[in-house]
C-alpha cells in the first residue's frame, strides 16, 4: 500500500481509519482512541505516522493490540528522492538527543507531585480555619514547603520540553502556564519567609497572617488552573504545535507524503477543519469545468413580477426575503434583484421578484404588479409602471397616482399593535391578491420572527383584504413546480463566490470594506468560525493586497476583496505580484466609475482596469463568473490556476450579481479538488529557478534546508537583486513564457444556439442575453457566453470568424471587451452597450436586439 492509498483509509464518513509505523499499515477502527480517524487532536488517520512518534513517550508496544492489514510502500518519486546527499551529522545527533529527552524528560513525573501538594496544603488550611491547632498549622506549611520546592524543580524540565517540543511557542496555554507557575512561585517564597520569621502569625488577623492564608488557598486555586492549561497542551484544542527543531526538510515529506490523494477529501460538508494534499505535482492535467446543476435560463417560461418601492430602512428587504422564500415553499422558482440608493435611510429603492414556471436568471423593466410603500417609490418607479400594472399603494398618499389601488397598511400595522407589521401585512396583502394558500408564507413568517404573534396576525389579515380587494386583472400565476423548487437552493452571487473561495481552500483573508465586495468579506468572516480561515480587516487596500502576498508566500492560500477605487489602490502590489511571482486571489466586484461614480449600482466598467493595472509586463487571469454555478466554479478555479501559474487572478463580479438572488441546483464539492504546488526546498534551491513553462518550483520558509528568497526589484535565479542586463531579459523572458500554458488552459467560451449571428456576452449578462434571445425566438441567433476573460486563446476565437454576423452586448460605456476581441482580429458588426448603473433587463434587451436584427436582415 502507497502513502497516496493509505490517505483513503482516513476513518471520516465510515471508512476504515489506518495509520503506518515502521513500514506497517495497523487497523485502527475499533479503537475509541481513533474515534472519526482523530486521536486526541494529535494525530489523523490514513497517515505514516513514523517521523511523527519518534519522540513520543511511548514505543510501538501501543501497535500491538492492532491488526497488520499490509505494508508501507514508497512511491515512486519517493524513490526517485532515495538518492538525496546524507544528513549532517551534528543535525543527527542533535536530533538524537532530542528524541531521547522527549521519551524520558521527567516533567511528566515531577509536575504531579507539586499539584499534589498544593491542593493538600490548601485543604488542610481550611481545616485549619474550622480548628486552628499547631499540627494543622504545621501540617499546611510543611506541605506548603515542599509543593513549592517540587514546583521548582518541575519548572525546569517543563522549560525544557516547552522549548525543543513545542518551539518556545507563546501560545496561551504556555502563556498561562509560565507566568502563573511563576508567579506562584515568588509567591511561595514570600510566604514561607513570612511564616518562618513568626510562625505564630498564623493565629492572628495582621496583614500578614491574611497574606499568608491568601497565598496557600490561591495557589490551591492556581494549581487547577494550571492542570486545566496542561490538559489542553496534551491533548490539544487546536493542536499539534509544530516541533521546532526537527529536521524540517523530514517534517516537510512526511506531510506530503501523508497528505490524501487528491479529490478524496476535497468535501465542504463537515465543519471544521478540512485537509487536502499540500502538495501536487505541476503535471497534473488542468481542471475542466463540471457539469453544471443550474438549469439552463429559460425566456419562454411563464413568470409574474413584483416591484417593491421605498425608502431604505422601511423593510423592503425583509418583504423581499419573506416573499421570496414563501414563494419557493409554495412551489414557484424564484427570482430576485434590487437597485437602492447610496444612503443608509430615506432616498428611494427598489427590489423585484419573479415568481415563474421555470428557473430564471435576469430581471425585468416592466412589471405585473408594483406595492408603493412612500410617496416618493410612485414617482420613481413610473418608468417602469405600464397600463397594465396593479399599482398598490397606502391609503396616505394612494391619491397622488392615478390609477393607485388605496390600502390600508400602516392603519392596518398600528391596530395590531407596531408599526413595523406593515410589511408583513403587505406581504399577506399580495398572497391574498393572487389567491395563495398562506401557511407557507406563515411558515416564512415565523421562520423569521419566531413566536410573534403581531407578525402572523399580520399576515392573516392582509392576506383576508388582498382576497377582498377590487384590482384589474393580473396575469395567471405561473404553474408551481414544487418537487422542481425544492430541489433548487435560493441564494446570491455573494454566497456563491464565497462557496467558491471555499471550494478552492481559501483560509486567509485580509479586505478593506467597499460596497458592493463588502459581502464576500462578511461571508468570508462568518464561515471563519466553521473552517480555519483567518480574516482580517485592514486598514486600506493598499495593506490588504500586500498581506494576501504575504500569506501566500508563507504556504497559505489567501484573497482579497475590494472594488474599482480600492482595486486601483492595489496597481503596485499587483506589479510586486508579477515580479515575485507570488500567486494572489482578488474578487473584484464593480460598481460605476469613474471615482466613487454610483457606489451602489452596477457596471462591467473594469475589464481595463484589471487588464493593465500594475506597472511592467507579467502575466494575470481575469474570470468573470455569470450565473450562480460559475461563481462557486470560477472561485475554485482562481485559488488553483493563482497556485499552479505563481501569478495574480482577479475574479470580476458586479453589484447586480453580488445582490441578486436566483436558483441553483445541488454542488457536489467534491468535484472541486484542492491542490498545492508546493515543493520542498533543497540545500541548493533557487526559487527562481529557469524552466521550460516559465513556472520555478516554489517552496516556502521553513519547508526544507534552502533559502525561500523573494525580491521586488529584478532578480537572479536565487532570488538576489540584480541589475545584470542578460539576467534581466532571461526572467522577463520567463514570466512571459507562462502565458503560453495559460492560454493552453483557457476555458473556451459557452456557446447556445446553432444560429448565424452570434450574440456576444461575458459576465453578469449572462442571463439576460439567454432571455432575450429566448423571447425573441429567432433561429438565426446564438448565444455566446465567456467567463474566462484573459487572457483569450485565439484557438478558441477561431470559430467566431464563421458567424455571419457578431453582436457584442456590454455594460459598460467603452466595449472594453469587444476591444479586446478586436485585439485578436474578431471585430463586432454591432454593439449594445449600457451605463445608466442598471445590469441589462431581458425585456429592454430583448427590444435593443430586435432592432439590431432588424437591421442586419
């Protein structure tokens, strides 16, 4: 059995737990103390754990009640390696030594008796205290005496083994347990003086006396505190501390060579900690995208939209969650978007639902019915309003529209008692109104606000006067689908990118807040109390970009998160990126420019800023994921292609797809395995060392004897600062040559439909393209869809050469991606370009494209 088939047998999920010592592979399963393949916290299953127990303090006898199911076998690059230069020989006495201290070093013993002690001197001076006689005076300081000497001599050897087992780490645990040893110590002496120079101070109430009694019963206490602290260090609560001064070159292969097989344990489903291989060969081939369990958008569904207007803060975004997940618990599939002001109360805004027959991907500009929560939402919302809108609004201001339906919401809300019913009672008002049964939306209800009985009257008695109401006739509801719905998950962009970044093994993140990124950071921090992930937020985004390539640099994998006016902040740690070839993750969600622009809205404004920020030549991967799947998929996909090509990716996503929510089908996460390319680091490792595919070996500090060395300015192979002319040309020559396998690993476009004239499309639009196509039902048409952005392999464009004709649609103002098309000699026969800080609405698309057809025929 090889190390890679022995990873499998890891004891999760019902598998079998193994674990090799000494080139044999031992059962373990039965065993309580491998209880889920974990022993103690220490150790994992499905592991060689010989380099790990050299030093432990106890030999292989504990094997000997376990089954031998096989042998260790080396693999085969193991065997390649057999050949390495011998260890030095003062490193192997030295470790020798160490060794032998950790099997016999006498803390174990020692410690014991000064707890031992104090626990008793504490006792007997509470007897004391009840009989206050001369044997249990001198019971309490003879064995007050003698704890405080054994704690002394305990101290050394716990020194000792504090420093060669766990690094002289200052971790809490040793914290705790060194300052207050130390100061029970100091305090022991002052009270065996203190009793020494008048032993009959005992029997007094002086000051004294009161410091002598205090220090007894507070070391008592102490010692507790302590034992607590040294259980912790044993048997760990986020353990094992690392091993200092092993031979890290050792402690480097053992990991790799222990670590599961790629994709046998690249699983989300369990919180915790998630381990995946720490390190993958540079061979392996380049991942290809999954099937996607999204359906396909469909524009010929059936669907009914609801507008929902306001002021922010008067709870347009709780009537959207309510409605949303009641619609899906009444069978519906369910769409949902908004656009709001940049202002944390008053101003107006907006959130849209779809409820339809079949999944959708896009929002609508006119809609079936719109609820006016404030007088200013009938104004802002006109536009959008047609003859055949159900316009509700509240009886106070329901006159300043014509043709407004008058509802009595707030009067409604203040009978039951709170103001703040009156979304719920809307929310009745439009189940009513359609004729739904309303136990899911009460389901919805108390799903949200628990017990409270005002919210659920609400509801009953909005939906009672939506049933009563007299309003023009809506549109039929769509047919629900409840066995289709529930198979479905509701969620937004925000999460699914996040998913993504989980998928891909993010366990760092370092982010200065800036709307609309601010979301995958919050998310990002949330599931920090589920996985090892560490999250900090910095002080700008100039310290964020920089701590992602510090993190990186030290073997973590790490992303930022941030907008167009932070991202610029970020030009010149993207440049020391390229040059020190430290990989970096950036999920950049735009908003309109230029400057702060709309800071709430959306635009696909930044393709150039992504394409030539930083200074100098070096390769990057920009991805723009469209639809739900994509962002889990292209978030796994930023961590592994950052990792295997040591260069930045940026993941370009937009305010419309960050906030809207729509449908997704079930993830299996273990699609998405988690690679390291990390290698160890020889004696002579050069970290940028000269390869065929551009791409050097990177090691990091500590992972083996060599010099992990990073520059900013020009370097040599070794990493040493240069300004050697032919150097240079060879390293710009070297990070050029990786774009070659980057392109050679470009994913070729989506592409819908077997028409003559092809509608062009990256990013967030992608759903609305597929809509407006679908209601257009032109067969000449064909959608095609990029989400990887750069860099483009021409390969993969050649095919956009036999279209008859090529429509670009972009949200932006500058077609900064029918430009780079242009680059690669695709040119555009149309563009249909959009910046009022809207993403594109299928029914508006739909019109824009007509036209366009219209004058190509």
């Amino acid at each position: 059995m090889t190390s890679r088939e022995l990873a499998a047998y890891d004891g999760r999920d019902g598998r079998p737990a193994y674990v090799a010592y000494k080139g044999k592979v031992y059962d373990v399963s039965e065993s309580p103390m491998w209880a889920e393949g974990n022993h103690q916290g220490m150790h994992r299953a499905g592991r060689d754990l010989t380099p790990m127990l050299e030093g432990a303090p106890h030999g292989e006898e504990v094997f000997e009640r376990y089954s031998v199911v096989g042998t260790l076998e080396a693999e085969p690059e193991q065997t390649a390696r057999a050949d390495a230069p011998p260890p030095d020989p003062n490193k192997e006495r030295r470790r020798r030594w160490q060794a032998l201290y950790r099997r016999y070093h006498p803390h174990p013993m020692t410690v014991h008796f000064p707890i031992a002690l104090h626990l008793f001197a504490s006792l007997m001076d509470l007897l004391f205290f009840a009989a206050p006689t001369a044997l249990y005076a001198a019971a309490v300081f003879y064995t007050f005496l003698a704890a405080t000497v054994m704690g002394a001599v305990a101290m050394v050897p716990g020194l000792i083994s504090w420093r060669i087992n766990y690094g002289g780490t200052w971790r809490r645990p040793f914290a705790v347990k060194i300052i207050l040893s130390t100061l029970m110590l100091l305090a022991g002496v002052v009270a065996i003086v203190l009793y020494m120079e008048e032993p009959g101070i005992v029997y007094t109430w002086r000051a004294e006396s009161i410091a002598y009694h205090a220090i007894v019963l507070l070391t008592g206490a102490g010692v507790i505190v302590l034992g607590y602290y040294g259980g912790k260090i044993t048997w760990g609560e986020s353990m094992p501390y690392p091993q200092a001064q092993t031979d890290s070159a050792s402690a480097f292969k053992a990991v790799s060579e222990s670590a599961p097989s790629p994709g046998t344990d690249a699983k989300l489903s369990s919180a915790g900690r998630y381990e995946v291989p720490f390190a993958a060969e540079a061979s392996l081939p380049p991942f290809q995208r999954s099937e996607s369990g999204e359906p396909a958008p469909s524009g010929a569904a059936q669907s009914l939209s609801i507008l929902i207007g306001g002021a922010a803060g008067m709870g347009i975004d709780t009537m959207e969650k309510l409605l949303s997940d009641a619609f899906v618990r009444s069978g519906y599939y369910v769409y949902s978007s908004k656009e709001f002001m940049s202002r944390v109360r008053g101003g107006s805004n907006t959130t849209l639902i779809r409820i339809a027959d079949a999944p959708q991907e896009a929002p609508c500009w006119e809609v079936d019915l719109f609820i006016a929560l404030d007088a200013l939402a009938l104004t802002h919302a006109a536009p959008r309003l047609t003859a055949r809108t159900v316009v509700l609004a509240d009886e106070r201001f329901a006159a300043e529209a014509a043709g407004a339906i008058a509802v009595a919401m707030q009067r409604e809300a203040q009978r039951l008692g709170d103001p703040r019913y009156a979304n719920t009672y809307a929310a009745g008002l439009v189940y009513g109104m359609l004729g739904l049964e309303t136990p899911p939306l009460m389901e919805s209800v108390e799903a949200r606000f628990g017990g409270d009985r005002g919210n659920l009257d609400a509801v009953q008695a909005g939906a009672e006067a939506g049933r009563n109401l007299q309003h023009p006739p809506l549109p039929p509801l769509p047919h629900p689908h409840p066995e289709g719905a529930a198979a479905l998950h509701l969620m937004d962009g925000t999460t699914a990118c996040g998913f993504g970044f989980l998928a891909g093994g993010c366990n760092f993140v370092a982010s200065y807040p800036m709307s609309p990124s601010t979301g995958v950071l919050n998310f990002m921090a949330g599931m920090s109390k589920r996985f090892e992930i560490a999250v900090e937020q910095s002080e700008d985004e100039i310290a964020s970009i920089h701590l992602v390539m510090g993190a990186w640099y030290a073997g973590a994998r790490a992303l930022t998160t941030t907008s167009g006016g932070g991202f610029a902040l970020m030009g010149e740690g993207i440049s020391l990126s390229g040059i020190t070839e430290t990989p970096a993750v950036v999920y950049l969600a735009q908003r309109p420019g230029p400057a702060t622009g709309l800071p709430t809205r959306s635009e696909q404004g930044d393709l150039n800023l992504a394409l030539h920020s930083g200074h100098g030549p070096f390769p990057r991967i920009i991805l723009a994921p469209g639809s739900l799947h994509e962002c889990v998929e292209l978030g796994h996909l930023a961590f592994e292609l950052a990792d295997r090509w040591q260069v930045p990716v940026i993941v370009l996503s937009d305010q419309y797809l960050a906030d809207t929510m729509a449908m997704t089908g079930d993830i299996d996460f273990s699609d998405f395995e988690q690679r390291r390319y990390i290698a160890p680091a020889s004696e002579t490792y050069h970290r940028y060392a000269d390869t065929p595919s551009g791409v050097s070996p990177r090691a990091v500090p500590g992972g083996g004897e060599g010099l992990v060395c990073s520059d900013g300015h020009e370097h040599d192979a070794r990493g040493q600062i240069t300004e050697d002319f032919r150097v240079r040309e060879a390293m710009v020559a070297k990070r050029a040559r990786k774009a070659e396998g980057i392109v050679a690993e470009a994913w070729a476009p989506e592409v819908r439909g077997a028409g003559s004239i092809a509608v062009i499309g990256w990013g967030s639009s992608r759903g609305a393209i597929a809509e407006a196509l679908a209601h257009l039902g032109d067969d000449r048409t064909c959608q095609v869809h990029f989400a990887w952005v750069h860099p483009l392999d021409p390969e993969q464009l050649a095919f956009l050469q036999t279209y008859e004709y090529r429509i670009v649609v972009e949200n932006n103002a500058d077609g900064a991606f029918a430009e780079q098309l242009a680059l690669h000699g695709v040119g555009a026969d149309r563009r249909i370009l959009q910046s009022n800080g809207f993403a594109y609405f299928a029914d508006q698309l739909a019109g824009q494209l007509a036209a366009v057809l219209k004058e190509l025929s």
